[in-house]
C-alpha cells in the first residue's frame, strides 16, 4: 500500500490537513451487481478497503476517522443482506482486533446498539476495551447510527437530567447537547466524504458537521483507494473555512 503524503510534509500544511475525517462508505452493492456479484459480495470487497484506509491515515496525519458503517435505516433492506452484514462485522471485529491493536488504533462505536444481536455488541465491546489504551488512529465505527436518533437518544438523557434536578434547563446552550451525543469525546468532522456518486448525508453526523467540508466523489466504494484519500486531504487543506465569519 503507498499512501499520498505531500498533504503531510512542511508546518503550513500539517496544520491544514483534516484532522478528522468522516466518510460515508456508499456503492458497495452496485459495484459487486456491475460485477454481475451478490451484493454481499461488495460490502466484503468494501470491508478489505476499510483495512487499507485506516492503515493509510497516520501517513495523512488523519487522527480522527469515523465510518458509516450501517444505518438505522438500513434495517430496511432484505433479510439475507442485514444478516449478511452483521456476520460481516462479526468477522472483521474478531479477525481485525489484533492488527488494529498492533496498529495502536483505538475503536470505538457509534449508534443504539440496543437492536443489535448480543453476540455482535459483545465483540464490539471487547473491541473497545481491548484498543482502549491506544494513542494512535481514532476510529470510530457508526453501527445502527443515524443522526436524528442520537440526537432524539441524547435529548432523552438530558431531560432526565433536567428532571433528577442534575441540569438547570436554562443554562442549555449549544455546548450542552454535543456533551450527550454519542460523539461526546470526538472533535467534529473537518471532512465528510461520500462515495459513489450521491449527493446527500443520509442522516450522518447531523449535528457534528455543521460546518464540515464536504467531499461527494464518484468513486464507489470497494474501489476507494488511500492515494484518493490524500488527494482529497489535499484539496481540503486549499479550502478557506470561515465558519460563519468573513475571510482576512
Ligand atoms: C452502502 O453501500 C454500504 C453499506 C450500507 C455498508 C457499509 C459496509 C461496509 C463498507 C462493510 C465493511 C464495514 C466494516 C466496518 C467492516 P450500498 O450497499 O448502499 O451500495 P449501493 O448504493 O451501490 O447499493
């Protein structure tokens, strides 16, 4: 694997380079059908990806990265595919622990892990405990996440807090929110990107990216590569971020 790194190299654009970056991993299943390939196939091809770009981001300076890994709104899709899926993840938390540990990543997972099956959440646990001393890429894995659900599950929590008297409903301010999302120790999104071609972010990380920079590239998915990756570094650390204000 060769990763770009001219987004890496001198101070102006070491500090210009996203530190975290959020991607929405789309196209798996059109890419195996174009393949004449179950859809099952992809998301297996787009699992081996996952591997490539998390090695690839200690050489982007990429601290942060979160992935869409499924939806809460992917439960409607057909039975074989979401048991195929949750196999899926199954077999790359046991089989990926080891090298993300030897990698110093340290995991972590987003979303209501309530629906997910016991055994599933056990090695997402184990996962997050076992990675929880390592101090080098941040991943954050989004597992039956959707924005408006974090943002309804984390209102639930601060209004019983508001309710055990624990928080004065007047002091809520914009800074309250964020500290119940599931997100609460992660800095928000400098970069989305979404593959595949669509133009929209299915319910992700509503809150957290209102001011990321977005990325909607062609690329599907099993076929996203780290150089791609350091290219769109390399576009970001170009973009002027105002948020809000106006430039110099
Ligand atoms: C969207 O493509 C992709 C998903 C719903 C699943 C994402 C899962 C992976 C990349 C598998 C591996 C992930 C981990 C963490 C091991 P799509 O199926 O909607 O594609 P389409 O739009 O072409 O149908």
């Amino acid at each position: 694997m060769s990763c770009d790194t001219e987004n890496n190299e001198g101070g102006e654009d070491k500090k210009r380079t996203p530190q975290h970056v959020a991607i929405i991993m789309d196209g798996n299943g059109r890419w195996a059908q174009s393949r004449g390939r179950p859809r099952l196939f992809g998301h297996h091809a787009g699992a081996r990806r996952v591997r490539e770009v998390v090695e690839c981001c200690p050489h982007l300076g990429i601290r942060y990265l979160t992935i869409f890994a499924f939806s809460t709104e992917n439960w409607k899709r057909t039975q074989v595919e979401v048991a195929g899926l949750m196999s899926l993840f199954r077999r790359y938390i046991s089989k990926e622990m080891k090298a993300l540990a030897a990698q110093d990543v340290r995991v972590r997972f987003i979303g209501d892990r309530v629906r997910l099956d016991k055994k599933l959440v056990h090695l997402m646990d184990t996962m997050e405990v076992e990675t929880a001393g390592n101090v080098g890429t941040q991943l954050t894995i989004a597992l039956n996440y959707g924005g408006r659900d974090e943002v309804a599950r984390a209102t639930k929590r601060l209004a019983r807090d508001v309710a055990d008297g624990k928080l004065d409903p007047d002091l809520v301010d914009e800074e309250t929110l964020p500290k119940y999302l599931d997100t609460y120790v992660l800095p928000d999104p400098d970069l989305v990107v979404r593959t595949s071609g669509e133009a929209r972010i299915s319910n992700f990380l509503l809150w957290q990216s209102a001011y990321s920079e977005y990325e909607f590239i062609d690329t599907l998915w099993p076929d996203f590569t780290a150089e791609e990756l350091g290219r769109l570094c390399a576009n970001y650390s170009n973009r002027d971020r105002r948020f809000g204000a106006v430039g110099p």
